[in-house]
C-alpha cells in the first residue's frame, strides 16, 4: 500500500465513522417526566367508593343478609345495601341521590361479584 493509498483509506474509514456517528443518534431520558407519567396513569378512585365498600361489609355483617344465595344473586338484599350505602354517602359528600346510588350500587355488585367467586372456589 502506497502512502496516497493508507491516506485515501483513513478518509474513507474516518467518513464511515461519522456517518454510524450521526445515524446512532442517543436519546436523553427525563427520569422525572417518566415517573410523572407512571404516577399519572393509575387508575383513579372516584370520592367514597372506599367508604361504599366498607357501608355495604358492614350491611351484610349487622343485618346477616348475604349478597349471594345459593350461588344466586340475592337483588334485593343488594339493592337494600346500596341504599343504605347511600344514604351514608350522601351525608358525608353531599352528592344528588343519583350519585350516590350509583357508586353504591357498582360497589354493591363488585362485593357480590367478588362473594360469588370467592364462593365458587
């Protein structure tokens, strides 16, 4: 290899260097943009949907009314711990009855749906 052959030879190493140099580009990670974005994609619990589970537990426990019977739903013992769950709720937040029964009654039938399969087992 000639002189003019080694020289042509480290121009065109140095030109392919930069270019894997440009093409690799890094990317800089925020870390506190990252859990800022972990932190805001949990899910939200909605005011008193805690209270509501505990209202409906303590329903079943002092009136010994089971939300399920015979791997059955039992509606209207569900319904009855709704609106007493209710009634609870609307005291404490001030929310429409609308409001109120709603939550209790989704949390009245997740502890029914949760009883049943916890039954099943």
């Amino acid at each position: 290899m000639t002189y003019i052959d080694r020289r042509y030879y480290r121009q065109e190493k140095h030109k392919t260097n930069q270019n894997l140099e440009l093409e690799m580009s890094h990317r800089s990670i925020s870390w506190n943009a990252l859990s800022r974005s972990l932190y805001n994609s949990r899910p939200v619990i909605a005011a008193g949907t805690l209270s509501a589970k505990a209202r409906i537990a303590g329903f079943v426990r002092i009136n010994r009314r089971h939300l399920v019977v015979a791997d059955q739903y039992d509606r209207s013992a569900i319904m009855a711990a709704a609106a007493f769950a209710a009634r609870g709720h609307r005291e404490r937040f001030g929310c429409s009855w609308a409001e109120a029964l709603s939550l209790c009654l989704r949390a009245a039938w997740n502890a029914a749906k949760v009883t049943r399969a916890l039954s099943a087992q």
